[in-house]
C-alpha cells in the first residue's frame, strides 16, 4: 500500500497538467496578427503576439533604432528616449505612454538587450530598470516589465516575429481596463509593425553586428 501511495504522489507531481503554465488563449486572428493571452498570478495577463512578414532581422533592430519614429506606429506611445548606450546591443529607454481620459499617462524606463542565438535568429530582451530614472510627476511609472522579442527567419526571407510581454501598469487602474488595453495595444501595434517594416528605408539597411540569413 505505502508503495502504491508513493507512485501516486510522484505521477502526481509530474503530472504535465499541474506543472505547465496556463495555454495561451487566442484573442484575436485578423489581418495576419495573432494576440493571445493568459492569466498571471497578479491577474495581469500576459500577452503574446505573432505574425509573419518579410524582412531581415537588421530591418527589424533599425526599425527599433527609430525612436523620433517610433510614436507612429506604436500604440499609446508618445515619446521614446534612449537614456543611455551601455554597449552596441544594449539600451537603457525612457518610454512615455499617453493614456485615454481619465487615466494618468504612464512611462516605464528598462533595460533591452538583442543577440543572436543563430545566424537566422534574433532574440531582443526587454526588462524593467525604472530605477535608472527619477519618477515623474505627471506620469504613473509602470514596473516588473518583462518583454522578448523573437524573430525566426526561413529561407524565403519571411520570419516569424513572436512578441511576449507582462508588466504591472500601477495606479488606480482597474484589472479589466489595463487587461483591456494591453490587448487592443498589442494588436493595434503589430498591425503597425508590419507596413513598417516593409519600408525600404528600413529594409535597405544593415546593422553592425547582425547577420542576415
């Protein structure tokens, strides 16, 4: 008996369903974009994005580099500042975010960071660093900030770009609000992304150090 009751704590404790995260939820298909969502343990869900679209990975980084520009197409963001260059692959970013009325505009400051796992493969992560700069006082600073970009690119010059993000917005916001607007941010943003990235501004470029499949 004692026997039995040990292989049923085990299976038990390796059980693959009480061990993995949540799935991913499907939010919204349309327009060749992808925004899933699941739940955290702070009710703040987290977010992942997909799409597929043609282009090389030192487009993608250049795009990024284009912070004057960057408020066009990125939802809800009205300045981008680069704080400080620690080395070529690595920025510390002031973000302001204009929010609809009433809700106090946010900023966050992080860390990113991008390398190559392979030659066809970009990583670019993002992570909260509201330390590195003084709150302000019209602006509500939002913390725990964890983003990664990866981009898989195939032989026909189309890489999937994959986008997965969880913060903490902060202030007196209502979870199904800041949810809400995470998802309707993440879509409207990837919709953007992807006419951007075919300019050939961009996609003429090259970056220093990127390899391009």
């Amino acid at each position: 008996m004692k026997l039995k009751v040990l292989w049923l704590l085990i299976a038990l404790i390796s059980s693959p369903t009480l061990s993995a995260e949540p799935e991913w939820q499907l939010w919204r298909n349309r327009a060749e974009v992808q925004v899933y969502s699941r739940p955290s343990h702070n009710g703040i869900i987290e977010i992942r994005a997909t799409t597929r679209v043609k282009t090389t990975l030192s487009a993608f980084i250049a795009l990024l580099h284009d912070t004057e520009r960057l408020p066009e197409w990125m939802e809800s963001v009205s300045k981008v500042t680069v704080i400080n260059e620690p080395d070529r692959t690595h920025d510390i970013v002031h973000t302001k975010f204009k929010a609809p009325w009433p809700i106090v505009d946010r900023d966050m400051v992080t860390s990113s960071e991008y390398h190559q796992p392979t030659p066809c493969s970009l990583v670019l992560e993002i992570i909260d660093n509201h330390g590195a700069l003084p709150e302000l006082e019209d602006h509500v600073r939002i913390i725990g900030v964890t983003t990664r970009w990866t981009l898989e690119q195939r032989a026909d010059g189309i890489a999937l770009i994959d986008y997965r993000a969880h913060a903490n917005v902060s202030g007196k916001l209502p979870l199904w609000v800041a949810n809400r607007l995470s998802l309707q941010t993440a879509f409207n943003t990837f919709s953007a992304l992807r006419l951007e990235l075919e300019k050939e501004s961009y996609q003429a470029q090259t970056v220093e150090g990127i390899a391009n499949c």
